[in-house]
C-alpha cells in the first residue's frame, strides 16, 4: 500500500524534553511538509522540504527542526524551545509535478 | 498576506438534505483551491481540486465551484449521510508551495 505513516499516534512530553516525530513516505513524493494544527484555528506551516538535504522554514518553525536525509523520510523534532508544543502535528507530501498534498494520519503531542 | 475563512463553523443538518459549505479567501491571485475532509482525530483526505482556471470540480454527491474575481469557493454536498458527518476544510494554493488552509466547518448529518 502506497500512503504516509506518521508515528507515533500519540505522544507524550515533559517539559524541557525534545521529542522526535517521524513520517515516511513511499509515494516516491519529492516535497514533505510538516503542520500544526490547534483547535479552531487552520493548520500552520512548520517546515517543508522540496528535495533531499534542502528544507524551508513555514510560518512557525521557531523551537522546530526537521532534516531531510532521504526522500521517504521527514522526521520533525519538537525542541524544549517551543514553549506550547501541545497540539496535533500532521506530515504532507507531494509529487513535483503534482498539485494535490497526501496526508499523514497525524501524531497528538501532549506535553505533561 | 492570503486568509481563508470557512462559514459556518459548524452546521447540523437531517439526512437527505443538499447543503453548501463556504469558503472565502482575501488574495484572488491563486493557483487552485482544494477542499479536504477530516474525521476526528485523522489527518486529511482531499476531495476536490480546482485549478485557478477552472469554475468547477464534481465528484460523486459532491460538488465545489470557484470564483476567483470574489475570492469565494462553495462545496454543494448532495442527498446527505449520517457518513458524511466530518469537518471540511478549503485549502488555497498559493506560490512558492504556500498553502493556506481555513478552519473548517464541522458537519453533523442526522439520521
């Protein structure tokens, strides 16, 4: 089956730690984008990646890094920077000549 | 700096009914518009693009339509389901991969 995982489902935080969330892709997409989303409100940029090894920040990636070794995979680690991280983190991808954006199913990060 | 509001942010309908959600949107220089389903807790699933050159996009019971020039996009759901009940969200198209997504209108369909 062709489609985007994202793990884990839920996660847990403490204060102070960084935590990784992962997506991988095997849709053969080039772009990968990382979103928040927050009750009421739209989902917001994070991050995205258009090829291998070169990625872009988005509209809030302030306490967010991602990397992009390999074309499958987008992992997106939240820092002990980001001050409210609690929130539903959603991966994306998309094929270059493509106009539509795959979803992930999503992970819930809560922070304790 | 493009926005896109959804109205209403949540609309209960009975069975069988034929509804339209709406979506508006300030920045009329666009490359498509997409609307996407969500079921609590999911991630999103797209059920319809409309390039910026075109007026209309039909799948099945569904049907959304574009009107650049008034910034504005509806999403006509035919004879609706109990199944249908999810939140909609539009999602515009912008350049430099941008995409701006609206908050999304919660439907409930009653059996």
């Amino acid at each position: 089956d062709g489609g985007i995982t994202q793990s884990p489902k839920y996660l847990f935080r403490k204060e102070g730690q960084n935590v990784t969330l992962s997506c991988e892709q095997n849709l053969n997409h080039d772009a990968m984008y990382w979103y928040r989303q927050d009750p009421g409100q739209g989902l917001r940029l994070i991050y995205y990646s258009q090829i291998v090894n070169d990625f872009q920040k988005g509209d809030i990636a302030e306490g967010y890094s991602v990397s992009r070794e390999k074309k499958e995979s987008f992992p997106l680690t939240v820092t002990s920077a980001q001050k409210n991280p609690t929130a539903f983190y959603l991966c994306a991808s998309r094929s270059a000549a493509g106009r539509t954006q795959y979803f992930g199913p999503g992970t819930r990060l809560t922070v304790l | 700096k493009q926005e896109v509001t959804q109205i209403p942010a949540a609309l209960s309908v009975p069975e069988g009914e034929n509804l339209v959600l709406n979506c508006s949107f300030t920045d009329s220089a666009i490359y498509n518009l997409q609307w996407f389903r969500q079921d609590p807790g999911k991630g999103l699933t797209s059920l319809l693009l409309i390039q910026s050159s075109q007026r209309e996009q039909t799948s099945g019971r569904l049907n959304a339509s574009l009107d650049k020039s008034s910034g504005r996009s509806t999403l006509y759901i035919a004879a609706s389901q109990p199944g249908d009940s999810a939140t909609y969200l539009c999602a515009v198209g912008g350049g430099y991969q941008k995409v701006t997504f609206g908050t999304g209108t919660k439907l409930q369909v009653i059996p």
